[in-house]
C-alpha cells in the first residue's frame, strides 16, 4: 500500500552527497554475497558490496523479503544487472523497487538485455514508483559500465536456430488496457501519474528479449597498495605530510637525508581481480559462449596473469551445466579460477526467521504448526552449544576444499565448484578469500530456548496442550477440508508474514491457491519440502485473486510456472487452472506473455464480475466444468468496499460446508450477505479497533468491525488476517475475542474440524511474544493519552 514518504527528499539529499564524498576513490572493499541461492522455491541473486556503493546481479521474487531479514542496506544500491529478463530473474524487480524507493534511493539503473525495462510499465498500476527515477543502460557488444569500483562489459550471449518472435497472431489486441487507478483513496500531492504505454511501444521488439542472455565480465578498479605504519616506522618517517605522500605512490626524503621509496612502505597495488556473471539458459546458447572471444581474455589464454578471471558466478541450470560443452568452456579457465554456481541444486531458501517462529509455534501443536519440510538449510546439532567453524583457507587457494561445504549444499561436482547458502561470501578486496562464517544455519535448540526459559511459559504451555488435547477427543476430525496460511501480513513482506495467500485443500487431489502474493511459490516449497510441494502445486485447480493490488496477486506468475515444472516432474500433461480474478488482470498477463514469458497457456480466466451471487453470468457449460473439477456446488462473488474491482468470495462444496473470504475491504454488508451461515469466514484485520480511523482512509477493516461481520452472517468460525506489519508477530486482542474466534499465522494448516482449537491458544500466544504485546500495549496508551490531552486542550478553548 502506498504511503506519503516525507522522509524520502531528504534521504535523497544524504545520498548525493555521499556519493559525490566517494566517488574519486576505489573502495578498500569489495565482497561477491548470495542473497538467494536459486534453490526451488527461492530468488536467485548475487550481491556486490563494497564500502561505497552496492550491486545487485538478478532479482528473483521474494529478493525483497530476504534483504528486509538480513538488513542489506539497500540505501547505497543503485545499479541491478539482468542475466535474463525471465520470472526467476526479474520477479522480484517491483517489490524491491519500493523499498529502494523508501530508503531514499533517487534513482536506479538497470543493465541487461533490451526491453527488461518494461516490467515498470506492466506493472505501473499496482506497483507505485513515484520518487525513484528507473533508467535503463544501453547495454550491447559495444558499450560498457565504469565507476569508481566495477569495470563491467556487457557480453550478450545469443539463442542460435528459432528466436521465437512475437507472434503476429497474439490475442493481446483483444485486451483493453487497464486505466484504472488502484490507489485513488491514497492519492498524495507528489505522485506522479502513472505512465502511458501504447501497444506500438510493446510492439518495438521481434524478438522477446529472454531470447538472450547477458554476461558480465567485471573488473574492480585498481587500488593503490595500502600505506603499512609499521614499516613507516622502521624506516624512521615521522608522522606528518610524508605519510600522505608515501600513501600516494610518491617517494620521499627524511630530514637525515635517507630516500624511503614508497614502494618498500607500502602493499603491492592491487590491480583489481576480474569475476564473471554469465547464465547460459539452454543448448541454444553455448554455440555463442563457447564462441565468444570476450571470454577468452580471461582463461588460461589470458596474456597477462591480472586478466584471468578470479570467480565465475554461474547462473546456468545444472542440467547445462553438466553438458560437455559447458564443462569444456569451463576447463577452459585457470586452476585458479573459481566457480560459484547458483542454480537449483542448491537448497538453502535464504530464511531462518520464518524457521525460528515456526520452532516456537510447533510448541503448541504439531498438528496445527508442523515443522516446515524445507530441510535444505544446516541445522546446527542441538546439543552443540557452539556452531562449528569452518576450516580456515589461505587466500587465493586454487579451490575450496569440499569438506568446508555445507552437508546440506554439497553435491557431486569437481571441487571448485561452490555451491552455497543464503550469506556466503566472497572476498575479492582487501584480501581474497572464501568465507563461509555467516553462512545461514538453523539452530533449533536455541529457538526453542527462546520461549521456554520465558517466565511462566512451561507451566502455560502444560494447560493449554492438556486443554487442547480433552478438547480434540470430542471433535471428529476430517483429514479435509483444510487451509494452509501462506501469507498473513498486509501491503509488503517482513520475516515473520508474507503478503496474502493462502491453500485451500479440498481433498486428496484438488487444491485452490486464494490470493496469491509475492514468494508464495516459496511458501509452499518451504511448507512441504521440495519433493512434496511439486506434488501440491500439481494439485492447484484453480487460484482465486480477490483484487488487483500488488500484495495480492504478484506471485501468481511464479505460481503458474512452478506448477508447470512440477508437472513435468511427475509426468503428468500439463492442464490450465481456473483464474478467478478481475478481469482488468488479463491486460498484465497478457502483457508479460507477450513481452517476456509464455504463460497464457496455464490459465482459463473465469471473471470474477461474472459470478455475482443470486446473478451468475459465465457461460453455464464453463461454469458446470469448473464445479465438477473443483468438486463444488457454488462459487461466489460480491464487490466489496476497497479499490475498484475488489472481490469477496464463498465456496460452497458439494458435501455443504460453506468457506468465505473477504479479501481487503472495510465492513461489507455485501459480504454479510453473500457468507450468510458460512461454517468459515476468514476476514481481513488489519488494523487494531483504536487505529478505526487509519482504517477508513485505507479503506480496511479493524480486528472488531471482521469480528462483527462474522456475527452478523452467522458464521460459526472466523479466522483473521492481513494484519498490518506493526503486528507482525500477534494483533492485539480485545473483548471481541470469543472461542469461535482464531488468529492466522504463516504455516499454520487447520483442518475445518479444528477450528474449536484455535482459541484456546491465545494465554500461550500472548507470553510467548510478550514483548512484542507489552510494546504494543504501550504505544496504544500513548495514543490513548495523546487523544485525551488534544480533547483537554480543546476544551479549554
């Protein structure tokens, strides 16, 4: 959700000048971080800091929520590199935009293949850049990238045979282009307008631009070696002005007449190490690779020792990886070179927040809040009460011994090839040097410790479980239907909830995504492991989009296409789902099928505006396939008071149980109408009751007024979410509360029959983040206090 940033000027300002501080100097430096692995599930991208500038080389969806958890300091990113402008690339462009934006970045450029630059444009409805200028480099044989720390030329790399041009026949002429302003109610003075694109701009390119790849061959720009004081010292300098020259490369005389060279006091330059980003995508490309003289500067032919290439980071999936093309190319490089492969065989997911609360929620039931199946991550042996330390290396050894990987990252490959985790890094200045001591690792026995050393909690803990338990014995328990929570938090992404989304499994073979917002591709592979999430996503029937702001719906690419690979995993023909959506969706899918990726193929669009309830008007043979595919009776829809086009929805299955959800809007007596006698409702709560005013301007609803409009439909049970990121670990709890009241997490999956659990947890829940409540408790009697001093002083005029 937009907001006015009046901090963003000035931040702006701040970063000028610090960059006009640094620019004349090359950084002391300068290290290559994995931000995201590539694993399944999870952004790919590489991270270039130095100690003036940062770098960003692909931007995966769900980038913006690892930098949020590890605090990479965004503020000093200014420019991103492409390999290749598909979803696992560039997916996580609009949502780090944003927070790009609001640290006070004025302006970012991009570098890759022509044409990335318009995932702005696709996007610009929902995703609001307003103080931060996007350019786009020319990037091509020809041109090149130079500041005070990289040296960067562009290397593209072309698909041979069929480029797979756009076709002529495309239905995207058919689309009208979506005008609408999602975020009129927050309209604030500096906003820009949106950009206008017409359909001769999406028409400028033949040729999608995936139909290349770039590469980047990268060189640090050379420092001079570092002044040693020591030395100074044994060559009798005094402190004072012969320093600073000494420092600059220049040779002196003392005051006894002895010559000091700069050369005997200082460390040898550095003439700046070379690394190399490539991603060679498929077969098609290794003919322009292999054939590319650009590289041959920098393997063993290299004519000067400086030239070879220290590192290549390869983007390349390891099914061309294991080519014999690409191994020759490879075994091309020194001995010295190192590879540092991020691709899908690594299996570290970037997180251990979401670990660490899943840990903690476990406690309670393990029914509700199983362990998650991503075990891709080192987990620390919970007796150790220390992580073991890595082996250490000597700087610029030729490989890295394998025995230094994680157990969880190692697979068969020569032992220069370095497969990672999330926070491995690369020293490239001022010593080169591997260095895995940051590297992400769980340690359960410490999240564990967390909660139970809180005072009073193993004795809570003990009646809650004996209550759930004597509870559970006089349910009768279905194993469906069930909902698996994949987002629960509002507007942006933070460690603890994800934006909105959620599974709703029907039975054993039918699954329906509700919401899908950005990383819910990975919440799922984080929930049921690797192997088990591609049967899931093969299951998904159909996905239901409640309306079209961005925490809602940007991960419905990386849904649609995980679902595709995972049916060519398990053999099975691939079939389009069911969209349930707005129909103004269509001009963004239509837009990125037809300028990126194909993907109109994995959907039927059912609109949402054509299953009103008691005024269906979708086509009845549609309608008829859609309910016997997804085993229902009815689905259907109302509008409800949010942005234009937002949605509520009821589906009631074909057994009689009746499940609503709200999506965002503030009280709806549509919504009353349509979930009447529901056996669920799940509600948007985003903000607590005394922010009721907050919640109009942003036209949501408070945790009362979704309370409420559970017991004016007659629902037995309401769950709530969409809590706003102030409450990122509980919402604050109030007289409203009752026992047919429950509170969503993140990875919690309640079967329907298990709902008379959910609040009997609330005494464990509020100890177990006490410090968060008692903060917000705080914050809420100073608001309380400020309310009552401007009534005083209104009185007293």
């Amino acid at each position: 959700m937009p907001k006015e940033k009046k901090h963003i000027p000035e931040a702006q300002k701040q970063r000028r000048k610090i960059k006009e501080k640094y620019s004349k100097y090359s950084p002391g430096k300068v290290t290559l971080q994995v931000l995201g692995t590539g694993a399944e599930g999870a952004p790919r991208s590489l991270y270039v800091f130095s100690d003036q500038s940062r770098y960003l080389f692909n931007c995966g969806e769900g980038t913006q929520r690892l930098a949020h958890e590890h605090k990479m300091k965004l503020a000093k990113l200014e420019h991103i590199f492409i390999t290749r402008p598909t979803w696992t690339n560039i997916g996580g462009l609009p949502g780090a935009a944003l927070t790009i934006q609001d640290v006070g970045v004025p302006e970012i450029t991009l570098h890759g293949p022509q044409g990335l630059e318009e995932i702005f444009i696709a996007t610009r409805r929902f995703i609001i850049i307003k103080d931060l200028e996007i350019k786009m480099a020319q990037c091509d044989e020809n041109t090149s990238f130079e500041d005070n720390v990289l040296k960067v030329k562009y290397v593209p790399l072309r698909r041979s045979g069929n480029s797979s041009p756009i076709s002529e026949n495309s239905n995207f002429g058919q689309v009208q282009e979506d005008n609408i302003d999602y975020y009129a109610h927050e309209h604030s003075g500096r906003r820009k307008s949106p950009p206008k694109i017409s359909e001769s701009k999406l028409l400028q390119h033949k040729n999608k631009p995936t139909n290349l790849s770039m590469a980047y061959i990268c060189q640090l720009q050379p420092r001079p070696g570092a002044l040693c004081l020591d030395k100074c010292v044994s060559f009798g300098v005094p402190p004072g002005p012969l320093l600073g020259r000494l420092k600059s490369g220049q040779d002196v005389i003392l005051a006894n007449g002895n010559v000091v060279k700069a050369s005997d006091v200082c460390e040898p330059d550095d003439p700046g190490p070379v690394f190399i980003v490539v991603e060679c995508p498929s077969e098609e490309y290794l003919d322009s690779l292999i054939e590319s003289g650009e590289f041959k500067k920098h393997q063993s032919t290299a004519t000067k020792d400086d030239d070879l290439a220290h590192t290549v980071v390869h983007f390349t999936p390891q099914k061309i990886l294991n080519h014999p093309k690409y191994k020759e190319w490879i075994d091309k490089f020194s001995p010295s070179t190192h590879h540092l492969i991020l691709n899908e065989t690594n299996t570290c997911m970037g997180s251990s927040a979401v670990h660490r609360i899943q840990y903690k929620l476990n406690l309670l039931s393990n029914d509700i809040f199983p362990l998650l199946g991503d075990k891709g991550t080192e987990i620390i042996d919970e007796q150790l009460t220390e992580p073991p330390q890595p082996k250490k290396m000597k700087p610029d050894s030729p490989s890295i011994p394998i025995e230094t990987l994680s157990v969880k990252s190692q697979p068969s490959s020569p032992s220069d090839h370095i497969y990672t985790n999330t926070l491995f890094n690369y020293h490239l200045r001022p010593k080169k040097a591997c260095d895995r001591l940051g590297e992400l690792k769980l340690v359960p026995s410490q999240f564990i410790e967390e909660t139970m050393t809180i005072e009073n909690f193993p004795s809570v803990l003990h009646e809650v479980t004996q209550k759930m338990a004597q509870k559970r014995r006089h349910l009768t328990i279905r194993d469906f239907p069930r909902l698996l929570f994949l987002g629960t938090g509002s507007s942006i992404p933070n460690k603890t909830r994800n934006t909105s989304g959620m599974l709703l499994e029907i039975d054993e073979n039918t699954n329906i995504v509700v919401d899908c917002g950005e990383g819910t591709l990975g919440q799922i592979v984080r929930f049921y492991g690797k192997d088990k999430a591609s049967a899931e996503l093969a299951k998904i029937g159909a996905i239901y989009i409640s309306h079209l702001h961005a925490d809602h719906h940007l991960g419905l690419v990386g849904v649609l296409q995980g679902r595709k690979r995972a049916m060519q995993k398990l053999g099975k023909e691939s079939q389009p789902l069911f969209l349930f959506a707005p129909k103004q969706i269509m001009w963004w899918l239509s837009f990125y099928d037809r300028c990126f990726e194909n993907i109109r193929e994995e959907f039927i669009l059912v609109p949402n505006g054509e299953l009103f309830f008691n005024n269906h008007e979708l086509d009845e043979n549609l309608e008829s396939k859609l309910l016997e595919s997804l085993q229902m009776r009815d689905i259907s829809t109302c509008f409800v008071k949010h942005c234009p086009n937002a949605f509520g929805v009821s589906f009631v299955h074909k057994n009689g149980y009746k499940i609503t959800y709200s999506g965002d809007t503030m009280p709806s007596d549509n919504l009353v109408e349509l979930g009447k006698n529901s056996d669920l409702l799940i509600h948007e709560a985003t903000m607590e009751d005394e922010l009721a005013a907050e919640a109009v301007i942003k036209m949501h609803s408070t945790t009362s007024q979704a309370i409420e409009i559970g017991r004016r439909m007659d629902a037995k049970y309401t769950l709530l979410t969409h809590f706003s990121q102030r409450y990122a670990k509980l919402p604050r709890f109030n007289e409203n509360f009752s026992d047919n009241v429950g509170i969503a997490f993140d990875n919690m999956r309640v079967k329907l029959d298990e709902l008379p659990l959910i609040p009997l947890l609330y005494p464990a829940l509020k100890l177990m983040f006490v410090e968060s409540y008692e903060e917000m408790e705080q914050k809420a009697a100073k608001r309380q206090m400020k309310i009552e001093r401007e009534k005083e002083a209104q009185q007293n005029l």
